[in-house]
C-alpha cells in the first residue's frame, strides 16, 4: 500500500471518528438521565464525581483536601442521602488535571473539559499507530487493525470521558511503545520515561500497574535477564514513587498512616472479593464467589462484542481456519508480545476479580490485544475466504458462512445501533 493511500485512510479515519466522539461530547451530558453515558459507552457515574471534585477545588483549592476529590458536590444526585465527601480510594491525578483545565479554559463547562480529554485520545491514536507498526510492520494489517479500534465502542464511547479511561490506556500504550524502543536501541532516555510514565499512570489508576508489571516481567525474562533488571526494577520505583504520592496524600488527609492503610485495605478488600466494610458501596456489592470467579473468562469473552468490532466468538472462529498461515505470517516475537498482552489483559480479572466482574468497562483492558489480534485474523480470513472459497467443502463454506453472518450480525446490532444509533444519533 503506497504511503498516499495509507494516509488518505488516516485522515477519513479520524474525521468519522473524531466528530462523532465530538458530537457525543456536546450532546451527551453526565446528568441527562438515559444510558448513552452507562458502563458500556462511558462512565458518567465516575464522570460527575470528577466534575463534582472540579467544582470543589475551584472553590475551595487544592489544599483544603490536599488533592483528594469530593464527590457529591455542587451535583445533582439520585440517591439524595448522599453528602459531599472526600474520596480517597483512588489517586486524584484526572480530578486534577480537570481542574488545571478549567483554571486555564477560565470555564467548568462540561464540553469544554470534553475537549481536552479528546486531544489526549487524538494523541493516543496516534501512539496506538506507532505500536502496532512496530509489531505488525505490514502496513495493510497494521492500517486494519488500528481502523478497527479506532471505529469501536472501545474508542469512539470512551474516548471524551471525563475520569481515568482515556489516561489509562494512552499511558499503557506510551509505555510500551517507550519499551519497544528501548528494546530496539537500549536508551537511559527511554529508561527515564518508562520511570515518568509509570509514576503518572500510578496516580491515574491502580488498574494499569498489574497490566504494566505483567509486561515488564514478560519482557524481562525473555531477554534472559531474570526478574530483576532495569526494565523491571526502572518502572517498579516509578511505580512506587507515585503510589507513594497518593499514600502521602491520605495520610496526609487522615492525620495518621494507619487510618490510610486502612482506607487502601478497604478498597482491596471490596474489589477483590466485594467485601463491603463501611458501607458507602452498596451498589457495587454483587455476590462473588468460587463460581463467578470460575465464569469469569466466558463473561470476558462475552463482552468483546459490546467493546470490539468483531466478536471474539468469531476470531477464534476464524483463527482456527487460518491459523496455519498465521504461523508463517508472524514470527515468535510477535507471538510472544501476544500472549504476554492476553496475560496482562486478563491480570485485572485475577487481581482485581469482583471489580473485573461487576464493571464491564474493565473488558477495555484488551484494547491493544485486541488490535494485534483481530486485524491480522480478519485480513487473513478475508485473504483465504477470497482465494479458496469455490474450492471449500460445502461443510467449511456453511461455517464461513456463518462466522461472516455472526461477525456482521454483533457490528449491526452492538456497534452501529447500540452506540450510533439509539445510543448518540437517536
């Protein structure tokens, strides 16, 4: 594919799905009372308790809960028992920055505070690009499997959130991009930004950490240099440093390192187990045991379809009829980057096990999995279904037929209408 044409499907690319994530921006507010915004095209819950933080540090500054976000405040709620109340489960750095944000747009206007998140996810596109070029290298895969992320739910419905979705992902992707870099030509400079990039997605989430540890491990004990090397021991101090920071800032709240500790075990013990302590939780409470916990891989491949383009039902489907020409496609480092992003992908479901069972947005984990899977599998079926189709037994051609039929049936139904349809433009 000549670099003109490429770029021609760039640009139509993100023109069709920048305005529509620009349209849903301007159109869809946190408050309305609908679902365009729920758990499987945003997060409008997490949503108004980050504008509710933008409302209290903008009257009240940053020290009166040394950074820590109050929810709660200045914002319609259904439940009316709810008071303003400082949250300290997870690190504040998103309520942060979208306080910056109106600081310097002088406006807490929801759109406004929309749009600088869209310039993170317009730089994460292209971070994304850089990643799987680097992987793939085959510009028609490559141009495949990014239009199929960047044309999903996983993108489009998230990529205007508020909270820490869209910083989750963009820092993942710099960091792996950063260490594919450092793999290729090893670099203190590369080190220094696996460092920064580890201590800002730590007071992003939590959630990014047990993906990124997973990688560096991977990495590192494939290039032979055991569990503890730079490129494990480099992004753990990050890793510490910013969990650190947001310890500092609890017990900096509390008054004492033992009520801090005790705040953080409380959360550990809800997402892990869905053990409620103090009871401000109760909706997330969700019954979880041996049972949800065994399920919980179908659950996961079950939700692919709401995020994703092409169901995973059906690429596995698909991989089965091409797997040996992609065998010979793709060699054992793509294989291994592969399987050690499935693993990371999966960690939040092994860690973090009720959380990963009760939010369906935590499936967005897979996001460049995804990409490095669906793109090369789909442009193999579609290469072999052109080239042997006539000469299929009437068996094969009937499941080909209905891999294509699922396939096109689940875009239809969960992608253009759900999220185009009755869930932007309707």
């Amino acid at each position: 594919m000549r670099n003109s044409n490429q770029l021609k499907w760039i640009i139509i690319t993100l023109l069709i799905a920048f305005s529509f994530i620009l349209f849903r921006a301007y159109n869809i507010s946190q408050f309305e009372n609908s679902k365009r915004r729920n758990f499987m095209r945003g997060d409008a819950y997490s949503d108004v308790n980050l504008y509710s933080a933008v409302l209290h540090f903008n009257d009240s500054g940053l020290s009166n809960t040394i950074g820590l976000p109050v929810h709660h405040y200045k914002v319609p709620v259904v439940d009316t028992s709810l008071h303003p109340v400082v949250y300290t489960h997870y690190p504040a750095l998103p309520d942060i920055l979208a306080y910056f944000y109106s600081r310097i747009l002088n406006t807490t206007n929801e759109f406004a505070l929309r749009c600088c998140i869209v310039l993170f996810s317009l730089f994460y596109a292209y971070v994304l690009w850089q990643v799987l070029n680097i992987l793939i290298k085959e510009p028609k895969i490559v141009l495949l499997s990014w239009m199929m992320i960047v044309l999903s739910n996983y993108f489009l419905g998230w990529s205007d959130s508020l909270h820490k979705h869209v910083y989750e992902e963009l820092g993942k992707a710099v960091f792996i991009w950063l260490l594919l870099k450092h793999l290729s030509k090893p670099s203190p400079q590369y080190l220094a930004g696996l460092f920064l990039t580890m201590c800002l997605v730590s007071n992003v989430s939590f959630e990014p950490l047990v993906y990124l540890a997973v990688v560096c491990v991977g990495v590192s004990l494939r290039q032979k240099k055991g569990l503890f090397s730079l490129i494990t021991i480099v992004p753990a101090l990050g890793a510490i440093v910013g969990v650190l920071l947001h310890l500092w800032q609890n017990v900096t709240y509390f008054g004492s390192v033992d009520l801090a500790i005790a705040d953080l075990t409380e959360t550990a013990k809800l997402r892990t187990a869905g053990i409620e302590v103090s009871g401000i939780q109760k909706k997330l409470e969700s019954p979880f045991g041996w049972l949800e916990f065994i399920s919980m891989p179908l659950i996961w491949l079950g939700r692919v379809e709401r995020f994703y383009m092409v169901p995973a039902f059906a690429l596995i489907a698909m991989w089965l009829m091409v797997r040996k020409e992609f065998k010979i496609r793709f060699d054992s480092y793509y294989y291994f980057w592969i399987r050690l992003l499935l693993i990371a992908s999966y960690s939040w479901c092994l860690a973090m096990a009720q959380h990963a069972y009760v939010h369906s947005f935590t499936m967005r984990q897979a996001g460049l999995c995804y990409a490095l899977l669906a793109g090369p599998i789909v442009y193999l079926f579609y290469e072999k279904v052109r080239r042997d189709f006539k000469s299929m037994t009437p068996f094969l051609k009937v499941i080909t037929v209905l891999i294509i039929a699922y396939s096109l049936a689940m875009f239809l139904t969960q992608q253009i209408w759900d999220l185009w349809l009755k869930n932007t433009f309707l």
